[in-house]
C-alpha cells in the first residue's frame, strides 16, 4: 500500500511539486508566526535572567518591573546583606524611558547601576567597554545600528546628554531594549539620592533562594522578596495578560490562514488524482484500500511539506536576525509538535472528504471526468 501510495504520488511531478510546495509554505508562515511570538517572550525577562541575582527585593506590593514602579529607602540593602544565608548584595535603581537619538526614540529599560557591581552589570559587551564613566551609556547594539549611532556617539538618556561607551547584544526586541548608566547619573538625574529600586540578593553557596527570601521578607519590613523564578513569572504573566488580546488574534489569524491553505491543497491534490482513484477501482481495489491508499498519500504530502516548511522557517531564524536584531526568532519543540500534529489531522480530513466522494462513484465515471 505505501509503495502504491508513494508512486501514485511521484507520478506527476509538477503537481507534487505543487502540493509540497503550497503545504511547505503554509506551514512556514504558522511556524513562522510561532517563532516570532517565542523570540519576543523570550526577551521579556532577559534583565532577570542575566542579572545574576537569586533574590530580588521591591517595595511592598510590587512583583513586576513592567508598569511598576519600586522605590526603597537606601538602608533596606544594609538590612538584606545582613540576613544569614546573604552572600552578596547590590542596590539598583531602575526607570522605563526612551532613548533619543538621531531624532528617532526608542522605548527602553534603563539601570542604574553601582561601579564594579557584581549583578545588575552588562553581560555582554559586543564593542566598547563595559566601564561606566560620568556621563556615559551602555545601550544595545541593535538599537545603535537603527539609530545609526556607535561608541563615542551621543544621545537623549533620561533626559541627558549621554555618551555611548559600549554596546550589548541580546538586550532588545521589537518593543523595548535595555540600557545601563552610572548609579551615581541616574540619583543626579532623578535626584533620588537616599532611594533605590530594587535590591539583588546572591545566596551564599548551599542555601536555597527560596530559604533565603523567606527570611529576608521576615527581617525585613516593608518590602516584597521573591526568588528569580518567581519574579520572572510575575513578569512574564503581566506581560502576556497586557498583550494575551493581540497576540491570541495573531496567532490565530496565523494559525487559521496556514492551516486553511494546507487543507485545501491536500483536498486540491486528492480531487486532482480522482483519474488515478478511478483506475484502481476499475482493477478492483476496494474502497477501503482506496480510502488507505489516498490517506498515505495526503500523509506523506504534508510530511514532505512540513519538512520543507520547517527547514525554511530554521533558515528564517538563523539568517533574520543577522540583518535585523530587533527581530527575535526562538522555533521550541513543542510548538513543532503542535503544528505537525493540527496539520495530520487536517490532511486526514482534508483528503477522505473528497476520497468518500469518489468511492461512491463508477470507475467509468471517475474516468471520464478527468
């Protein structure tokens, strides 16, 4: 039956050239629009997750850095490195602005961040320095190659005149970016002198984050403690709850369209071999064979459509960002899996619709239709 199958659909070339290629590209806009959503996730919590902090300690009632605002007295950090189980500790301030420069403005997560800090710091430096002077800024490089601006270059950060002294890559998306600046310029700029953001907590080797925090919220007052994990799902949820509206259409628009075409290439291509359907039952295959026999093939059509599908969208993620930085592709295992397994049951249905008609028809008919 599968080399049946399999001739029947070499047979004709151009059209299995067709419905390959149709499948392929269907599903190379479903995966694609999957591996955009992942990419930019991805980057919502790229502060969090290279800061190098187990704990991270707010004002009270603030679990998130999107649309908060967190503002503690200076003394919390003395009181935090003073909790057993406390290795190190690093007081931050942090503000939502937008980086201007070349009369263009770009939305960005700005940090203020003590000179030498062991956390909070830039952790990958693509050019330039990583040391902070007075009056200087650490943006990403995408952002600066947009701008059209680079190291030595100046431009608007928190309402100053700064000047570029290294680049970061893997700090921006389509939405946002991250840069540092001195502590010391953000108090001065702000004049916020005896208050801080948020304070981070490295553990001391062998304790737990979670151990930890919890003491911490026990000796410390007014504050909010949580571990990594969970201010990064915090975050993560506020961001996806903000957003759940437009990217639920996208994805679904993406989905409904990809899907929909591959349906109806698979129901295209098995009407399109009704003659060779004819032949065979005209030899004496029965109907439930045929029924085998065209499910195989529309099987294999999108096997070979997806693979295809599925290596233009891994060329996609690897070539795009190289021209584009802002542009975040990240292809997961299993969104691959949902979609391979949504395009089966769909070239199964979409191929026994038009089989059942066909069974139900004389060979002699069949035929002479073609």
């Amino acid at each position: 039956m599968f080399r049946l199958a399999l001739g029947n659909l070499t047979q004709n070339k151009a059209r299995l050239l067709f419905s390959v290629g149709g499948t392929g590209l269907a599903l190379t806009l479903v995966l694609f629009f999957g591996a955009v959503f992942a990419g930019a996730s991805s980057r919502l919590t790229v502060y969090i997750d290279n800061a190098g902090a187990d704990v991270w300690v707010s004002q009270e009632g603030v679990r998130t850095m999107h649309m908060s605002s967190s503002a503690l007295p200076a003394s919390v950090a003395d009181e935090v490195e003073s909790v057993p189980g406390v290795e190190q500790v690093v007081p931050i301030l942090y503000a939502e602005d937008m980086v201007e420069a070349a009369g263009k403005q770009y939305i960005t997560y700005v940090f203020g961040v003590p000179e030498g800090a062991p956390m909070g710091s830039p952790w990958r430096i693509v050019e330039g320095s990583a040391a902070l002077a007075p009056g200087e800024v650490i943006i990403d490089r995408a952002i600066a190659t947009q701008a059209g601006v680079g190291v030595g270059d100046g431009l608007m950060v928190l309402g100053q005149e700064m000047r570029i002294t290294g680049l970061t890559a893997g700090t921006s998306s389509l939405a946002s970016s991250v840069a540092f600046v001195r502590m010391e310029d953000f108090e001065r700029v702000r004049g916020e002198g005896s208050v801080i953001s948020f304070v981070l907590v490295k553990v001391e080797p062998g304790e737990s984050a979670a151990a930890v925090s919890s003491r911490i919220a026990g000796s410390v007052g007014g504050v909010t403690v949580q571990t990594r994990d969970d201010f990064r799902s915090q975050e993560r949820r506020l961001v996806k709850d903000m957003s759940a509206d437009l990217i639920n259409i996208m994805n679904i628009a993406g989905y409904l369209t990809g899907l929909a075409v591959v349906a109806l290439t698979v129901y295209t291509a098995t009407i399109a071999r009704r003659r060779e359907y004819g032949l065979l039952k005209a030899i004496g295959v029965r109907n439930s064979r045929l029924y085998q026999v065209v499910l195989v093939q529309a099987l294999l059509s999108v096997a070979m459509g997806f693979v295809t599908g599925l290596a233009i969208t891994l060329l996609l993620t690897a070539v795009i960002p190289r021209f584009n930085e802002l542009i975040v592709l990240s292809l997961g295992v299993a969104p691959v899996l949902r979609v391979a397994g949504v395009s089966v049951v769909l070239a199964g249905v979409a191929a026994l619709l038009p089989a059942r008609q066909i069974a139900g028809l004389e060979p002699v008919a069949i035929i002479r239709r073609r």
